[in-house]
C-alpha cells in the first residue's frame, strides 16, 4: 500500500462529503513581516498597533489576506493539487480577526460537481471554513477549481452547480467586535480620502506597477504552504512555466490599491473573483479599481464601499473585456469585494 498522496482526482469527490484539512499551523509576527516584505502593503491598520488600538482593537491583526492564504493553503492537497486551474470565489466573509499568535485550520465541504465535456476533468465546488484555536470561524468562501480525472472510464456523477448569490448584503458582513473610526487619523493613514468621497462607478487607476519574479512567488506559495505543482514543478504544464499563484496576484493587486484606496482598511467581504489569464514570472501587475456600491454600517463612523479590483499585465486602465464579452488578455484578476472605510 502506498504511504504517499498523489492527491484527489476528479472521480475521488462525493457531493456532501466534509474533508478535514491536515496541519493546523500558529501565526505571528513572522507571517505578517514576509508579507510586508513581498508585497508593498501599507495599510496602516495592520502596520501599527498604536493606529489599531485607535480604531478601537486592541492590538494590530494580521492582514486579512494572510488568513486567507493560509486557510488556502491547508485545502491544496485534499482540492487542488491535481487542478489544472483554481477558476473562482464566491461568498467569502472574514467574521473575526486573526491575532498572532492564533493557530488556524481548516475543513471544506463538497457542494457541486460537473464533468467537462472532453471527459478529462471536471469542476469541483467547495465550501471552506477557517477556524482559530477556539474553534471560532475566521474566514469562508465559496471557491471552484477544474481537476484532472485520473480515470478516464470513471462514470461522471451527477451534476451538481451551487447557485450562488451575485454578492454579499451588507447585513452579511461582520464588522470585527470594538471597530470604530470616529477618531480616525488621516495623516497616519495616508490619505485624506473617506467614505462619502467615493461615487458609484467611479474608476481609479492605482498608477504603479510591480514585475513578478520566480524568486518571491516561490517564496510565497511555500509560506502559505501551498503545494499545487503548477507553481513548482516545471513539468506541470505544458509550456514548462511555473504558473504564479493567483493568490499572490490578489495580494499584489490589494497592495497596489493602497494608492487610492489607503483608507479602505479592512476587507471583510468577497462577493466573486475570476483568475482571468495566467500570471508568468517576468509579468508586471497593475490595477485599477471601479466602486461598485456603498453601505453604512452600525459601528461607530465605518462605512462598507464595495470595489472591483482588476489585475492586468498590460493594456489600458479600464479595459476589461472585448467585443465579445470575454476577459481581455491582458487581465489577470477580476475581483469583487467588500472594504470597510472611515465615513
């Protein structure tokens, strides 16, 4: 009997069956200064204590897309480590904050199936949930992904598609417990920007730019432990490249956006995200961002803004699709969520 996993294939999943995600993993300040380091995030709630602790926390949390990346990362092996691509995201709500210090896990359940018409793969859906030491939930999403069958005869299942809402209401959110931005300060934060001076529709092109390179997406995808072997092993693909983690694109956009955007401090809400095109090493990202809807909240001075952030390598600001409604070529991210922001 075989003691190595060469991961699950297409035929292996069954509709309502839960997996439990190995090795639960302890956060700390260590996570979040690799971070720093491999994207330019700057957002001042989570670089400062003494700026949290203004905004009523009662210490700095860990970025939110940390906390994402790794409760990921737990699901590769049991989800995506025969992908041939990790296609979206839906319903995904941040509900407590991560603390160094924090251990994390995570389990995802089964919720669709469908066989590809060429018979060779098929699209999984899967619902995770992040949990803390305290078996709190910190984080879940909807995400699908398209894998490899490793039986070509396997009989497909029955179909199965989740119906999925276009987008979380804003009673859908959690705004984390003590969150207040009356005394909000600007000039820390970067930008003098609120809430009320965003229009709906309004686009912003983040104007900088940063070219991907092999060295820091393999360090990040082996931080987040994630071990899809499209992003390590060159003979994974038939181009011999090694696609860079979509993950890492999202980061990169989100830190990109703090030029506009600085005072969208938090996210707590992921309404739908597609990974357009692959991103390669030698790629440079830039993003824009349209404002899709605003909301306020019951804390004291926190207003929800929800935002489309688009990751290209290239092409003009604001140009998304073509002629015929598909993503143009140069796009590589296609994100919807929700940010809290001082009103």
């Amino acid at each position: 009997m075989s003691k190595t996993n060469r991961g699950r294939f297409f035929e292996d999943y069954q509709l309502g069956e839960v997996l439990h995600h190995a090795v639960p993993r302890t956060v700390g300040e260590g996570e979040r200064a690799l971070y720093h380091a491999l994207y330019p995030a700057r957002h001042a709630l989570y670089s400062a204590d003494s700026f949290a602790q203004s905004c009523g926390l009662k210490s700095s949390p860990l970025d939110d897309m940390i906390a994402f990346h790794i409760v990921f990362g737990k699901t590769v092996p049991d989800v995506s480590l025969n992908a041939v691509a990790n296609l979206g995201y839906a319903q995904g709500r941040w509900l407590t904050p991560v603390w160094p210090g924090d251990t994390l896990r995570a389990e995802s359940e089964v919720i669709g199936l469908k066989q590809n018409s060429n018979g060779k793969t098929g699209v999984v859906w899967v619902r995770t949930t992040g949990l803390n030491q305290h078996n709190e939930k910190v984080l879940e999403y909807v995400r699908w992904v398209m894998v490899r069958k490793g039986d070509l005869d396997a009989a497909a299942p029955q179909t199965t598609v989740p119906d999925l809402p276009d987008a979380l209401t804003v009673n859908q959110l959690k705004v984390p417990e003590g969150l207040i931005f009356s005394d909000y300060d600007f000039a820390q934060a970067g930008e003098p920007h609120r809430w009320g001076d965003y229009e709906l529709g309004e686009k912003i092109d983040h104007v900088d730019g940063v070219t991907v390179e092999e060295a820091e997406h393999m360090i990040a995808t082996r931080l987040w432990q994630n071990t899809a072997k499209v992003h390590f092993d060159t003979s994974a693909r038939p181009d011999g490249s090694r696609l860079i983690y979509g993950g890492h694109v999202i980061s990169m956009a989100r830190a990109l956006s703090f030029n506009g955007l600085a005072n969208a401090q938090m996210i707590v809400g992921l309404n739908g995200g597609a990974h357009a095109n692959p991103c390669l090493s030698g790629d440079t990202i830039r993003a824009w961002t349209e404002v899709l809807d605003k909301a306020e909240t019951a804390a004291p001075g926190v207003g929800a803004i929800r935002l489309r952030l688009v990751a290209t390598k290239g092409g003009a600001p604001f140009e998304l699709r073509d002629e015929e409604g598909k993503y143009r070529p140069e796009v590589l991210l296609d994100l919807d969520y929700w940010a809290l922001m001082p009103r």
